[in-house]
C-alpha cells in the first residue's frame, strides 16, 4: 500500500516536488498504462488543493475517449477541437483556462468547475491524449501547475506502456 498524505502548507513547487516523488515510486515497478493512469490521477486529485476533477482522456480515432479519472461523472466523448480537451488536443498544446465560461466552446461536465489546465500527452511525436484539471476555483492554474504537471506527464508517459488504438 502506498500512503499519501497532502500538506496544505507547502508551496505548490514543495507539492509538485512531493507528487513527483509518489509518482515515481508508483511507476517503478509498473508500467501498465491504465494503472498507472488511474493511480496518477487518485494522487493528483488527493495531493493538490483546489482541485474537483481529474483524469485522462486518450485518443481513438478523431475523438478524445474517457480514461480513468477522479471526480464527478464525466463526458465520455469529446471531438478533436471541442472544449478546453479537444482544443489542447488539436494544437498541441497546454491550455490554462484562468475561467471556462469565457472560453468559446467549453463542455461544462461540472458546473461547479470554474478554472481548468488541460496537457497534450505526446509520446514520440504522436497525440496518445490529455490530462484534464478541473477547479471550482477561478484562476486556480498557473505556470507553477503548468510545469509542475508537466513533470508528471513526462513521468507517466516514460513509465507507461501505451497501446492505445489510434
């Protein structure tokens, strides 16, 4: 069993640095994507304050595809190019959403999400899908998180044998 327990008095680099810590011994000795997955997005979800959704959605076909996830009941589906997912998707790029509802497009899964970061995962050069965040908070995203998650990304797709269906 792996314990986690979140201090709310560290910095968010102090955090991401302890969630890279977890990850890694997570990911050591497995290398299972899904498990992994799954196992990443508990820790995320327990380890970073001001978060109510987080999960992945893997690429098959023109289409992004649920993954395992921590939060409210989610959207299943999502075209490439739709909402703040299939945006970050398209372009390749992280998208950091200080407020959803101004962002043309957004899938509103959660109402109660008012902020969101969304990460290309990107292995070898092809799209495998994203990591979305969700917060109730406005603004909640930063660098910080940007590069924090990053690193988090960057762990998983090293450790994780991935054979989704394109």
């Amino acid at each position: 069993m792996h314990a986690v327990e979140a201090d709310p008095t560290l910095s968010k680099a102090a955090a991401y640095g302890q969630v890279h810590a977890h990850l890694a011994a997570l990911f050591a000795d497995e290398h299972d994507a899904i498990a992994n997955a799954a196992n990443m997005c508990a820790l995320l979800y327990q380890m970073l304050p001001g978060v109510n959704w987080a999960g992945f959605y893997f690429l098959q076909g023109s289409e992004l595809v649920l993954g395992p996830f921590q939060g409210k009941v989610a959207c299943v589906r999502i075209a490439l190019g739709r909402g703040v997912c299939g945006t970050a998707a398209e372009r390749r790029e992280i998208l950091v959403v200080r407020d959803v509802h101004e962002f043309p497009g957004h899938i509103a899964c959660d109402a109660a999400s008012r902020s969101e970061i969304v990460l290309p995962l990107i292995q070898d050069g092809r799209l495998i899908g994203v990591l979305d965040l969700d917060s109730p908070e406005l603004a909640r995203f930063d660098d910080e998180d940007r590069d924090g998650l990053q690193v988090s990304v960057d762990l998983f797709l090293k450790s994780s044998r991935l054979s989704m269906r394109a």
